[in-house]
DNA sequence: ACCCTTAGGTCTGGTGAATGAACCTTCGTC
DNA sequence: GACGAAGGTTCATTCACCAGACCTAAGGGT
C-alpha cells in the first residue's frame, strides 16, 4: 500500500504489514510464491502485471524479507523468488483473506480448494486440519486443487495449465519444475 | 487494490477479496471500525485521510456490503458506518495480518494488544484464546490496551486519545461515544 | 438578522504511480 | 550471424491520490 509519502503516523502493525504486502500485486505475488512460482517470466505470464511493476514489487518485498533471490543458473545469472521464513508466515493472513473473498466476494464460490496432504482433509476457516487436529497446517504440508464445481477456462499460460491438477504448495511450478 | 480496470482474469478469491478490501486505506477503514469508529469525521481525524478518498472509500465498502450506514439523528440526517456481517468475518484475516505485521514489521513490537474479555488472556497467533481453548475469539469478545512497552505520543484525535485506555473492540468509540 | 460551528460531504489543480509497448543485454543454439 | 529465451529498463500516457478550498443544512449565540 506504501501509504503516500510519510506513513510513521499510524502506530499500527497493521499499517506497517501493508506498507510490505498491501500494494497492489503485492499479495498476489505473494500467493503465486507459495504455489511454486518462482521465475520473473512465470510471475510475469500468470499474473498479467506490467513488466516495471513487477520488477519493482519483487524488489520491494526482497528488501522487505519476504522474498529473497536464489540463483538456480551462471552463465548468464538467473535467479528465482523463493519465500523467506517470515514470507512463510505470511500463510496465515493470505489464507484466511482468501478464505473470506471465497465466501463474500466470488459469487460461485472458490476456485482452488486447499487439503492437509497428510489426511486429505479440507482445511478449515482457520485453515487447521479438523482431522488431524492441532493449531493451522503449516503451508509445506498443503495441497491445491481446483474446485471442480467451477468450470475452469480460458487462462493459457503455464501456471495455469500446471494448476489444472491439484499441486503441493510450495513445490517449484511451471518453467523451475524441470 | 482495485487492480486496475479489468481483473475478472484472476480466477482467484484472493484477487476478489483484494478488490473489495485491498485498496489503499480500505482495511485501515475496516481496523479503525473494529475499534469502534463509527462516524466520518472520526475516521477523518484518525487516518488523516483526504476527505475525497475516505468519501470513496466508505461508499465502495459499503457497496461491497462490508459496512453499512446507519442513521443516528435525522433534521439533519448523518449516519456512521457499522461493520455487516461480512465485514465482521474480516476480523480473522486482519488480526493476522495485524499479528504478523507486528512479528516481521514493526521493529520494537506491536503498539496494541489484544485480549480475551472473558479471561484477560493475550490472544494466540491465530486469534484464539489459549486459556478458554476453542477456536479463535470473535471480534465483540477482544478487548485492546496499548502495548506499555510502546511510550505511545504524539498522535492528537479523539479516537487516538480514547484508545490510550483499553477499548472493547466494537464498542462505540470517539464522537459516537457519547 | 447575522455570524459561527458541526457534520458530511463535493470540486479542483498538481503530483506521483501504474500501464502497455518497445527496446536492451547476455548467453546458448542452429 | 540470425534467432530466441530470460530478465530486465525506458518511455509516453493515463489514472488515482493528495491537499486544500468550497458547499449545504441545521442549530446556537447575540
């Protein structure tokens, strides 16, 4: 959100996370990470975002700590976008606002559903595995799957098409799954 | 977050809900109402938000049925802005986000905390509280107190002075108080 | 009658950020 | 030596945000 210029006002936690994660993209780069996207190309193809934004979004939520850069070739240097441990615990807050846009802002309901992998079990509101019980599973031990009362469509690039059948999060997607 | 002009692209509910509650100011809208803000000119006074925007802002929460006004004197008639039901169900994804906020965000901790009204137990990680056991605590059965680790200062509105005490969250707050 | 205050806005002009398209660089391959 | 992939940078345009001034409708004081 980077609220304008000088935000130092609100002596809130809430504002400063949204200084770091509450821009636009930001959330949903986020998101894509713990699907397995890792490549600025595959970022690029699945989001639809303008080049300069999402160099400029990666950048920030490096600097940030929520992501950071891991060389996956030399010659020439590439590198991917993996989750940092605090990025990690971004889980949390990402699934439940997820969890809440699925029940209050999608008229036909989610179109991704998220199970314990250990047991199967759908995760609750919580995002706690109600078989297994315990406190919320963690993200390594979740897998996604489409909702198949959602006719899915038309999205053509290769997250997408990866997406189609349920994925670990977490496990590298697309052009870093080679 | 609003992202842009067309964003029926992102078959995602994150994307949904960001566009209801993702947009600069919007969830800092939504905090400051948990607090109990109810009336304009307190959320005016708390954010410092230009008039125009917190203006949009309420209309568009309200049309996305997160708030709804309510009338509290006719001749002339003025309305605060309550939280919906659905507005209620953010308090989940806010408290986390909040929390992590304060965990990876804020450098000397968070200014706020957050209680269990029944027990005076701080809430968990998830919003739940540890002593009463249960899932997380609905948002009428926290109350917050500044954190005494924090010199609080410097900020000068109604709402800020009211929360130097502790304040059940939902309660009316400020102008509304009275 | 006149002016001031409160509450909740709208209007306007300037600025910064987002957008989409084109271009650049480094390498490997045909 | 042309071509393509990967990961950017640069550019002009559009759009949203910002601060501040102004507006309306009612009540209170003198």
């Amino acid at each position: 959100m980077a609220l304008g210029t000088d935000y130092e006002l609100q002596e809130c936690a809430l504002a400063r996370a949204l200084e770091v994660v509450g821009e636009r993209w930001s959330l949903l780069i986020v998101r894509d990470a713990f699907y397995g996207v890792q490549r600025f190309n595959d970022f690029l193809a699945h989001l639809g975002i303008p080049r300069a934004v999402l160099t400029a979004r990666l950048n920030a939520l490096v600097a940030a700590g929520v992501l950071r850069k891991e060389p996956y070739q030399q010659a020439p240097l590439r590198h991917g976008y993996l989750l940092t441990d605090a990025g990690l615990e971004l889980w949390g807050p990402l699934y439940q606002l997820s969890r809440w846009g699925g029940r209050h802002a999608t008229p036909d309901g989610p179109h991704h559903l998220f199970a314990h992998v250990a047991c199967g079990t759908d995760l609750d509101f919580v995002g706690a595995c109600h078989t297994c019980g315990g406190g919320p599973v963690p993200p390594a031990e979740v897998v996604m799957r489409p909702n198949p009362a959602r006719a899915d469509g038309h999205r053509d690039d290769p997250v997408s098409r990866a997406l189609v059948r349920p994925h670990p999060l977490l496990e590298p997607i697309a052009s870093a799954a080679a």
